[in-house]
C-alpha cells in the first residue's frame, strides 16, 4: 500500500489512497481534482523516499468532496467572584477531500 506525507498550510498529513481528509478551506469546487506538490515522505511498506525537503516529482492527487462547518465549539471565560461571564461559540470552515492517487 503507498502511503505519502503532504504539507499543507504549515501542517503535515500522512495520506494513503482512499482517505478522507478534512483540510482548511481549498478554492475549489466539489467534485473537482486538486494535486498537492509538497511531498515530505513517499513510500510503501518495503521502502520509502525522504524529500529534502520534498521529493522531486512527487504529486497526490486529490477530489474535493464538499464544503462546510465543523460542529460548535464554546468558548467561556470566567473570572471568579468577579460576576464576569463570557460565552463565545466558533465554527471552523473545512474542505472535505478524498485522496484518489499517491
């Protein structure tokens, strides 16, 4: 099975082909092709290819799935005896892919 680390936006992903990812929002539209270009780590499970810092030629290619908002997330600040109450809801825009070649 191949398998593959990307770099995207500062943060690493280990991909295989099949995967469904959530990523930070991509400018694209469903059901269209994305190739992610910045591979760290290429390999299978007898060998791999270590980038410095990238392998040379290296692609994954992706389909974009849909796009939307992760659920709630509250955030409360309390000071004690103090009669300060805040509460804050944020809901993180993502991109959902799924990875059809390594």
């Amino acid at each position: 099975m191949q398998f593959a680390v990307i770099e995207r936006d500062g943060k690493q992903y280990l991909v295989k082909q099949g995967d469904r990812l959530k990523f930070d929002p991509i400018a694209a539209e469903p059901n269209s092709s994305v190739i992610f270009d910045k591979v760290l780590i290429r390999g299978s499970a007898e060998s791999a290819l270590i980038g410095k810092p990238y392998v040379e030629g290296a692609t994954v290619e992706a389909k974009v799935l849909s796009h939307g908002r992760a659920d709630k997330v509250l955030v409360m600040k309390y000071h004690n005896k103090t009669r300060y109450r805040r509460k804050r809801g944020h809901r993180q825009p993502y991109t959902e892919i799924q990875i059809v070649k390594v």
